[in-house]
C-alpha cells in the first residue's frame, strides 16, 4: 500500500490525468492465446453491427469501421476498464443524428462531405468535454446519475432508432415528414404505415428471420452470439438465393483504405456553438452509460477501474474519432458482454481489443 502511495506522490504534470495501459498491465504472456480469439471474436461481432448502426448516424458506412479503428486503440491505451469495448452506439449515433439535422442548414444530406465534416465536429465536442470532466475530477458524477433516468433515457432512444427502422425492414422507401411542431420520426413512421402496401415481403422475410435468429439464441443459447449467426446466415442466403434479384437491398461494395488523418473540413465556430448541447448530451450518455458498463464489469471479474481514467481514454477516443473522419464513440455493452467468457479463461481482454 505505502509503494502505490508513493507511486502516486511521485506523479506529476501530465502523469496525474493521463495513465497508460492501466487497463493492460499487469500482463500475463498466458494470456496471449485467449486474447487473440477475444479479439478476432470482437472483430466478427462489431464490424457489422458498427456497420449498421452508420444508418442511424446517417454516415457513411466505411466510417462505421473507422469507429473501431484508431478510437478502440486510443481507450485501451488510456482507459482502465478492461472489459469496455469502444466503438460506434446506437443511443449516441441517434442523438447526434438529431442534433446536426436539427441545425436546419439549406440542403444538408446525410452522408456528404457537410455531414460527415459536422459529424466529426459533435465527435471533438464531445471528446472535448469528457477530458474537461477528468481535469475537473468529474468522474464521481456518474454515481449521480439516476440508474431509472438512464434507462428510461436509453429506452426511448431505443424506440426512437426502432421506430425509425421499421422502413427499411420492409423495403418502403424512406417517408419525409413535412409537419412541424411534432416529432419527425412519429411522422415518417405513420407515413410508412399508410404504405404498407408497397413493402416487399422478401425484404421483411429477411427481417423477421434476422429479428428471429437473435432472439431464440439469446433466450435459449446464449453461449453463440446470435447476432454473429445473424449476419452470417444473411450473408450465406444473399449469396445462395441471390436475394437482390428479389428486391432485397443489399450493402454493395464498401469502399477500402485507411482514414485521412486531419480536422473536419468546412465547419466554423458557429456549427460548434451549434452542436454544444447535442454534444453535452452525448457527453452525458457517455459518462452514465460507459460507467455502469464498466463498474458491471468490474464487480462480476472482481477487477478496479476507475472513472477518472476511463474518462481520458473516452475523450482521446473521441478526438481521434473527429480526427480520423468518423463519428462519436462510446462504451458498449452489448459488444462486451458476449466476449465475457474470455476473463473467466484467464485472459486479460483488454489486449484483445487491440488485436
């Protein structure tokens, strides 16, 4: 106990914000096996969800892969947790969505080069606000956030994104809403309603079967991710039955290289006092959801982490997040919670996410 006080004494400067692999360390070379297959695992479960959830960001979906590029490695450097898996979010995605499209901007598009820029934008904003928190020590904040809140909170965004979906599960084509003073996505949906007729019932076969394959392996075999089988089984049937010649829409070519290094292009300090509260919610959603994750994750393997240092790898994910092209990161749980086992076997997780 006197050696870590005096360890602690004996930092200064930057060393009292930042802490390097704290979240690796110790490491055990037994350990190397497991992580490797934990992180070849995370690969095969986050890539297409990742992937996914840039629909609801309205970005492009390359970028989606970015979000588990540079930002997972910038947290597993500088976090602590070692079971906080990094990457894009549905509730995070869907607030930013909301937020840039709420700037009212003549002729904004999801995914173009405007978005994508103002995108990158909320992601510094964001990253910007979670390493003033740790400077400040705000880390204890997360122990005030109301549990009833945040799930309330995350369960109306998760009706929020569904509702939102319902489209696209059906083959209608996309609605525009038109009505002001009342939610666009309630509109939108209504809307698809009143066009039940046009659905294509080949595209909604392949929802409800996916819908189906996730559900059952939750509820009944739980030890294989049903979303890996999900995506999978969806490969296989688009490639055996050539399901685009039956007016399913499939993802297409994606496009290859790594991102560009550099700040979002074409956006001023106007669009960032703009973006201030979407991203101070954010920054929120962050701090409350990343904690609980990693607090859950810390009793059940009896390991420490700690909120403070969390918030550092948080907010350098972030940056490097605006930085590299891409949108707003946060810890997920339903990437870490299948990959659980891998601690029980000894290894240290962390590292794999690095893999």
């Amino acid at each position: 106990m006197q050696a870590v006080t005096a360890e602690r004494t004996r930092r200064s400067g930057l060393g009292r914000f930042v802490s390097v692999l704290e979240g690796i360390r110790p490491y055990q070379r037994g350990w190397l096996q497991a992580d490797i297959v934990a992180g070849i695992t995370l690969a095969a479960l986050a890539i297409p969800e990742v992937m996914g959830y840039t629909k609801i960001a309205g970005m492009p979906v390359i970028t989606g892969l970015y979000t588990i590029l540079i930002p997972i490695a910038a947290f597993a450097l500088f976090g602590s947790s070692r079971h906080l898996v990094v990457g894009a979010d549905s509730a995070t995605a869907a607030i930013m969505f909301a937020g840039i499209a709420g700037l009212g901007i003549s002729g904004l598009q999801p995914a173009t080069p405007q978005w994508v820029a103002l995108a990158g934008l909320s992601a510094l904003l964001a990253g910007g606000l979670l390493l003033l928190a740790r400077v400040a020590r705000l880390g204890f904040l997360a122990d005030f956030l109301s549990r009833t809140v945040l799930i309330g909170f995350l369960t109306g965004v998760g009706i929020q994104v569904a509702i939102g979906q319902v489209a696209g599960m059906l083959g209608i084509p996309k609605q525009t809403a038109g009505v002001p003073f009342f939610s666009n996505d309630l509109i939108e949906f209504f809307k698809t309603l009143g066009h039940i007729g046009q659905a294509s019932w080949s595209t909604a076969l392949v929802s409800v079967s996916g819908l189906a394959v996730r559900i059952v392996f939750e509820r009944w075999i739980k030890a294989i991710p049903g979303g890996l089988v999900a995506v999978v089984g969806a490969i296989v049937a688009s490639w055996a039955f050539d399901l685009q010649t039956h007016g399913v829409s499939i993802l297409g070519p994606v496009p290859s290289g790594l991102p560009s290094i550099g700040l979002p292009s074409g956006v001023s300090w106007h669009d960032a006092a703009q973006l201030l509260p979407a991203a101070v919610s954010m920054f929120l959603v962050i701090l409350a959801q990343s904690a609980a994750t990693s607090r859950a994750y810390a009793v059940k393997y009896n390991e420490r982490f700690t909120e403070n240092t969390d918030l550092v790898g948080l907010g350098l994910a972030n940056l490097t997040a605006g930085l590299s092209g891409t949108f707003v990161v946060n810890g997920s749980p339903t990437k870490g919670s299948p990959l659980g086992d891998f601690a029980v076997c000894g290894g240290s997780y962390a590292a794999g996410r690095m893999v």
